[in-house]
C-alpha cells in the first residue's frame, strides 16, 4: 500500500442511508467500488440528523418516524486518482450532494495483519 503524504484531495458523498443500488445500500457500494479502484482509503459516517435538497428534517430521535438518515462517505487519495473516480458517482448517484476538498495529510498509517 502507497502512503499519502501532503496535499491530496477529500471526496464526501452525502447521501439518504436508505439509498440503494441495485438492491444493495449505495454507501456500501461507493465504498466497494472506491476499493476497487485501489483508493487510499473510504469510511462511511451515519449522522444522527439532516436535511438536504428537500428540506425534510430526518433524525434519530426516539418517537421521530423518519429512518433515512444522512451517510456521509468519504473517500482520500492522490487529485489524479479521486478524480478519475468520479464517473462511477455520476452513475451511482442521482440524489445526494458530491464535495471534494484539498487536505493535508499529517499521518497516514497502518497495521499489517490480515485483510
């Protein structure tokens, strides 16, 4: 595996946990895909309330009946290699909100073990 080091750039996908491609959750597959592509690395976070294009408040509070609550993927590599992702969202993503960011990376390491 290549260490980041320096500038590189932060791709977050925000999308409804309850989004689906092809019967699986679509951040699942914006993380397998993004392995696929040999990408640094990709974590998907669950937040506990949002609201995004529509407006509609969605949260986790007890008593509250929405379940679709905001998934923020979130995907760091070289420019170069998250940008040559970016036509698999165009297919995967029809809903949602796409950001990409410059970041410094300060530390970037692993363990070696089992996959």
């Amino acid at each position: 595996m290549t260490r980041l080091t320096g500038t590189v750039l932060r791709l977050t996908v925000y999308v409804g946990e309850n989004g689906t491609w092809q019967h699986r959750p679509l951040y699942s597959e914006i993380v397998h895909r993004a392995r696929a592509a040999g990408l640094a690395g990709a974590s998907v976070f669950r937040g506990v309330e949002g609201f995004g294009a529509s407006s509609v408040v969605h949260t986790s509070r007890l008593l509250s009946l929405s379940e679709d609550l905001p998934v923020a993927v979130v995907v760091v590599d070289t420019e170069e290699r998250v940008r040559a992702f970016l036509p698999e969202l165009d297919e995967l993503v029809d809903e949602g909100l796409v950001l990409l960011d410059r970041c410094e990376v300060v530390r970037h390491a692993h363990r070696e073990g089992p996959r």
